[in-house]
C-alpha cells in the first residue's frame, strides 16, 4: 500500500522536478520506488528501490519499466534482505566472497526449477548443506583463498559437526563436497575464480567406503510364485462374495475391484521390469500388441512350432506386447514377457470395459494398502535381512530373473533404464547359486570355464 511521504520529502525542487517516487509501507518500514524522469541526467526507464535496513540505506535496480512489475520485484527484494538477516546471511557482500557466489548459484537452480528441469526439492537441500556446513567455516572467505589447506582445516572441523550420529556419514560428507565444487564452478563462470583448487588427499580418505554395494530387497521365484497366487485366490474369494452377499457386511464389489486391480498391477510390473512410478504414466493407448516374425531359415523358408496332438493351442503364444514409457532418466519402449499377453486382454475384458479411454491412465493411483495386506498375510513383508519389501521389489525381481535366464547386462540395463553398473554391482553381484543351478547342472565343466 502506498503511503503519502509529502510532509518528509526533503528533496530538493530540481529533484522533485526529474524523478518520479511512490513509496511502500512494509510493515512499518519505508520501500521507496523511483525512476528518473526522460531529458534528465542519468535517466533511466527502469525503477529503482531503495530501504534502510541493518543500520544501512540498500538500493537496486528493479529492472522493470512498468510501476506493477517494479513493486512486485522490490517486494521479492526486500523479502530476500529480511530472509537473509534471519538466516545470519551477510546482505551484501564482495562478489568474491564465497556468501555472494553461493547466491548466484542457489539463483541459478531456482531457475531449473521453475522450468521442471529439476526436482522441487533441489535448491532446498543444497541451501541447507550449505547454510549448515559450508557458510560457518567458509562463508566469509574469498573464493581464491579456498585452497587445499583452507579445504582440510575445514574437513577437520566438520569431522567435529554432529547433528544426529555419532560418525559423520560419508554419503552426507560427499553431497557437501559436490556442493563446494558446484558453487566454486559458478565462480569461475562469473569471472572471479580462474580454476578449481586441488582438494586436499584427506577427503578421498574421508569419502571412500569400505562397505560393499547392498543388494536390492526382491523376491525369489517361490515367492513371487506365492504372491501371485495368493493375489488370485483373494480376488477369487471377492468375487464368490460380490456374486452372493453374506447377510453381514458389504461393498464386496469395492473389494473384489481393489484385489483384481492389484492382481493386474502386480503382473504389469513383474513382467515389465518398469519403475511403480513409470507405470502410473502410462495410459491405455501406450500399450501395443504385436504379433511374432516366423524365423527365416537358411534355406529361405520359415520355421514353425509342431504341436503335439493333446497340447491344446495357445491363442496368445505368437503374440508380445510393448509399452511406451515416460521414464525416469529417458522414454523408452519396454518388451514385456510373453506371460503378460494373456493377462493384459482380461485386463481389457474387466478394467477397459468399464469405461477406460486410450488417455486414461491404467494404473491411476498406486494399490499401497492393498499390498501390504498381501504381503502380511503370507508373510512377505520384511525379507530374510529384516528390510521391508515394497512394490519396487517387483521390478528388482524382474531384474534377477533376467540375468537368471542369461540376458545380456547392458541390454538389461538399457530396457530398466538404469547404468550397467547398477545391474553388476547391486543385482549380479548377489545372484545366489540357487537361481542358475539349471546351468550348473547340466552344462559340461569346459562351458561353464
């Protein structure tokens, strides 16, 4: 709201005369709006704003033209000057100050952000490494002077930091390291800093870990094989009570919609090998069927399946499906195993013909409740190291059952969209014998060397 500042307008008559001034009462304090008038000295389209905080008169350029816009960007400013005094931030610092660099930075992916290129929630954890561990030691140095010894001085004395263990983790100690590195680099973008400065030898002992990559929480063929059939018998049960309704209780049909819901869900992601959160996103036109290629033989011909005469035909053998997915790191086209064929046309039959449109998503909401009652009753909640399973513990399954049947590591890792080191290191590492004995067994010594 603007407030009238006639009566302690000590400008002088010239002044009055070449600017334009609108004052803004911010809770009892002055934010003071003016722009230079044309023909003047020094005009200037854009307004200025200017207040008197920490004992001090602060000023900057709005960089707006129009008076709207101008108050809107000083308000920010003046919001900024009272958040930076709460946190015990300096207001205004030399731009070689490692404070001042921090800023730009934080400013910087605010901006990635605001276009989605980043996560909600990354600016926020970077300012709060920094504002703990970063500004107390080496907020106020210049950033030429953060050299190798300054880096290990303040190693020592975040070894000394403990908020909640009594070790510093080394995972934590690496983000504030990435952090220091990220804002150095924006100084050297800005012009003040000419180039990284060696780090000292003690953080590569500090960040090194001495214990092995963990394996994923997954299920094992039997259990997975209990799970599903546990999931189809509990939808069965359902729907015995939806068709005929004790006298006590009710909303069967609720139930018997909720369990054939995570029965279909359960499927998609065992056989598809896709993130929970990848399988939200894909809609009903994503899914494709495709129908298989006859080989060609050498001779020109093709090859065909015999059937022997009591194996009754499968209308869905010589079929796939595909699913395009919005991914986590890229889009993809994900094969799924031919088992999900036949099961996604009874999804069809029961879920589609209730009223599901090709932009309607398949799996709108994740069934969280629902499998976790699963997995209480049959007692598959927590695996043999004591860590809860989840439904991402059906894509880690989908992960060993592929390197079980022999798929190539870099075409695995291409198909889940994640790094051929992440399938060595965290699934092929930890493959137990018990998953390959077919191969151990019947294939000779010489192949298996």
């Amino acid at each position: 709201m603007a407030v009238s500042t006639r009566q302690n307008d000590q400008r002088s008559a010239n002044t009055k005369k070449t600017t334009e001034r609108v004052t803004l009462d911010m809770g009892g304090r002055a934010l003071t709006l003016y722009r230079i008038k044309d023909g003047a000295k020094n005009s200037s389209p854009y307004w200025q704003c200017r207040c008197f905080i920490d004992g001090k008169s602060r000023q900057v350029s709005t960089k707006e033209e129009n008076l709207s816009s101008a108050k809107e960007a000083a308000k920010q400013w003046y919001a900024s000057l009272i958040l930076k005094m709460e946190q015990g931030l300096p207001l205004k610092s030399d731009p070689r100050m490692l404070d001042s660099v921090a800023e730009s930075y934080f400013q910087r992916c605010d901006e990635l952000v605001k276009k989605k290129r980043r996560h909600k929630n990354y600016t926020r954890d970077k300012r709060t490494r920094y504002k703990n561990y970063l500004h107390p030691f080496l907020g106020q140095d210049r950033v030429h002077e953060i050299a190798t010894k300054r880096i290990n001085e303040w190693l020592k004395w975040r070894n000394k930091q403990r908020l909640k263990t009594s070790e510093l983790l080394t995972s934590e100690l690496k983000k504030e390291i990435e952090v220091l590195r990220a804002i150095l680099n924006e100084a050297i973008s800005e012009g003040v800093l000419e180039s990284q400065p060696s780090y000292p030898p003690s953080i590569r002992l500090e960040t090194m870990s001495v214990k092995k990559p963990t394996n994923r929480i997954y299920f094992n063929a039997e259990e997975f094989k209990l799970l599903i059939e546990t999931a189809t018998s509990r939808a069965q049960e359902a729907k015995e009570l939806a068709l005929n309704p004790p006298p006590k209780g009710g909303n069967y049909k609720k139930i018997y919609h909720d369990r054939l819901y995570l029965y279909y869900y359960l499927n998609f992601l065992a056989y598809t090998g896709m993130r929970p959160e990848e399988a939200q996103r894909v809609r009903l036109k994503d899914i494709h069927i495709h129908i298989k290629q006859p080989l060609k033989t050498p001779f020109g011909g093709t090859y065909f399946q015999i059937r022997l005469p009591y194996q009754p035909p499968d209308p869905y053998k010589d079929q796939y499906l595909t699913v395009d997915v919005k991914g986590k790191r890229k889009d993809r086209k994900i094969v799924a195993k031919e088992a999900l064929v036949p099961i996604f046309e009874h999804f069809k039959k029961s879920i589609v013909a209730q009223g599901l449109n090709a932009e309607d998503r398949i799996f709108a909401h994740s069934p969280y409740t629902g499998l976790n009652s699963l997995l209480g009753s049959i007692d598959l909640k927590i695996d043999n190291m004591g860590r809860k399973r989840d439904a991402k513990s059906l894509r880690h399954y989908y992960i060993m059952q592929s390197l079980a049947d022999g798929i190539d590591i870099y075409q695995l890792s291409q198909h889940c969209d994640v790094s051929p080191d992440v399938i060595r290191n965290h699934y092929a590492a930890h493959m137990p014998s018990e998953q390959f004995k077919a191969q151990l067994i019947s294939n000779p010594v010489n192949d298996l060397l």
